[in-house]
C-alpha cells in the first residue's frame, strides 16, 4: 500500500491541471483543515496515554499545552523571525521524521539531522517554485522581502546536506529501502511544486505525505490496529479539538477576509503554535515504538 501515496499525487496533479488558482486555495484550506488539522487534534490524547504513569492530570497536561501554544503565539508577535526561523526547522525535522523513520535504524545520532535536512529540502522546494506567494506572507509575519535566490540557496544546501548525511547514514540503512525511489520522489514533487500554487503544493505534500501517515501511525500506536473500529475511536476522541480549531480558523476568517494575505500569515502563526507541541508529542510517541 506504500504507493497508494504517489498514485494520489498524481491524481491530484491532474486535479490542478483541470482547475484555476482559486479552486485550488480552496482544496487546500479543505484538505488542510480537514486531515491536516485532524493529525494534531489527538495530541492531548496521546500526551495523556504517555503521562499516565506519572499520573500527571489531564488539565494539567491540558493547561500545560495551552500555556505553551500562549507562548508561541506571543513569540510570533514579539521576535517574528526567529520564531518563523525556528518554525520552519523544526517542521522540516517533523517532515523528515515522517518520512524517513522506516529508512534508517533507530541508533545513529545523525538520524535527526538527516530528516531535518530533508524536510527543509522539501519546504524551499515549495518556497522556491512558489517564490512570489510565500515572500508576501513571509513579509507580513517579519517584514523581510526573501528573494528567489535566497530560496535556490536554500534548495541548494539542504539538498547537498540530506545528501551527505544519506551517505553517512549508508550503513544504517534498512535493506528493502531505495534511493531510487527516494530520488524519484524528490522529482515527481518537482513537478508537483512547479505546477500547483503555493498553498495547493503545502497541502498536498502536508496532507498525503504527512498527515495521513502519520494519522495512521498514531491509530496504531492508541489501539493496536488500524481497523474501521479503531479509526471511528480516533476521530470520537479528537473531535472537540478539531472542532475547536476549526472554529478558531473561521472566526478568524471573518475577521480578516478583506486581508487574505494577512489572513494566510496569522493562519501559518496558527498552525505553527500547535506544531512546536505537536512535534514534541509524535517525537516523543516514535520513540516509544
Ligand atoms: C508553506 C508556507 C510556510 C511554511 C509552513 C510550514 C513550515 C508548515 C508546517 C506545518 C507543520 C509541520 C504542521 C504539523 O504537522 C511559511 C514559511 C509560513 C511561508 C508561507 C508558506
């Protein structure tokens, strides 16, 4: 079933041939309130599950994480760049564990530096075909003006980096993995990323290369198996926080829709608030398994 993944690649690069910028925005807010919001909306659940035995109590835990998230959001508002700086490496880590965490044995500690280079290959891959866009919304979180060099640059020393870092780790390798496949991968998103709009590259790369893994991955790890049953569990238990995030997302829609930009900006802030515990969250399930 590994290839169910680039089949709806395709599928979805088709999907934008036949359809206008537009339409694409709206897929991608679908899909990335939809799965993508979805992926996160079970982490106090999973928190819970890995704090049990310290019987630490779920408002506890609860109160932690919105204090936390309280954080983040006022360190976008007070030091834009180094939380954006700071956003975008940790994601490209959280990209690259997904992606790779069955490539590699587990013992090397170069492990977390290959999945970040990799993730942040694939983000200024995004950035890069998508220049224009992604400098709007950048100078609205920080007021820098990134040209397209700066992210060739970018492209050009993650790639190089995931690169050395693939050859390092060559002994750790597990056997049935490809590089080929890897590389055609890396080009078939190519094509991807030059094709689609920014907002519709992130959501595809977001929602099937990520979120459904890793939706998949967290049912696992909560019940044991990814049956109709244990999907019906998951999405009961996460309900009221994706509803709760979704309703924060539309409030502030109505707040800003004469502003679309500025609204694109604070809903990048939004999901990066909830993706610094997040991360911690699923790192922290990873190691586990
Ligand atoms: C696409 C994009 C950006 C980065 C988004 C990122 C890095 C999202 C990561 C989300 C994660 C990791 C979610 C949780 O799983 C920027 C820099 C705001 C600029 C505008 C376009």
């Amino acid at each position: 079933m590994k290839n169910y993944k680039i089949v709806l690649t395709f599928f979805l690069l088709w999907l934008t041939i036949q359809f206008d910028s537009e339409a694409e925005n709206v897929f991608a807010y679908v899909s990335i309130l939809t799965l993508g919001l979805l992926h996160g909306a079970n982490d106090i659940k999973l928190l819970t599950q890995k704090e049990t035995t310290q019987k630490t109590s779920s408002y506890k835990i609860l109160a932690g994480y919105v204090a936390f998230v309280l954080c983040v959001g006022v360190l976008f508002y007070i030091l834009p760049v180094l939380a954006l700086t700071v956003f975008v490496v940790i994601s490209g880590f959280h990209f690259g564990e997904e992606h790779l965490h069955d490539t590699y044995k587990k013992e090397s500690a170069l492990l977390p530096y290959c999945y970040t280079s990799y993730g942040m290959l694939i983000l200024f891959l995004i950035f890069y075909f998508n220049t224009a866009a992604t400098s709007s919304i950048i100078y609205d979180i920080t007021s820098y003006t990134l040209t397209n060099t700066f992210f060739l640059v970018g492209v050009g020393i993650t790639g190089v980096s995931t690169l050395i870092f693939s050859l390092l780790l060559f002994k750790h390798k597990k056997k049935e993995v490809s590089y080929l496949e890897e590389f055609v991968y890396i080009l078939v998103f190519i094509v991807l990323f030059k094709m689609a709009n920014l907002l519709w590259s992130f959501a595809i790369y977001f929602v099937i290369w990520h979120a459904i893994p890793s939706l998949s991955g967290q049912i696992r790890f909560l019940y044991g198996n990814t049956s109709m049953t244990s999907v019906v569990k998951y999405l009961k238990s996460s309900f009221l926080y994706w509803l709760l995030s979704i309703a924060g997302v539309f409030s502030l829609y109505f707040y800003l829709q004469d502003d679309l930009y500025l609204f694109n900006a604070i809903f990048f802030a939004f999901l990066a608030t909830i993706t610094f515990p997040h991360v911690w969250v699923i790192t922290g399930m990873k190691s586990k398994k």
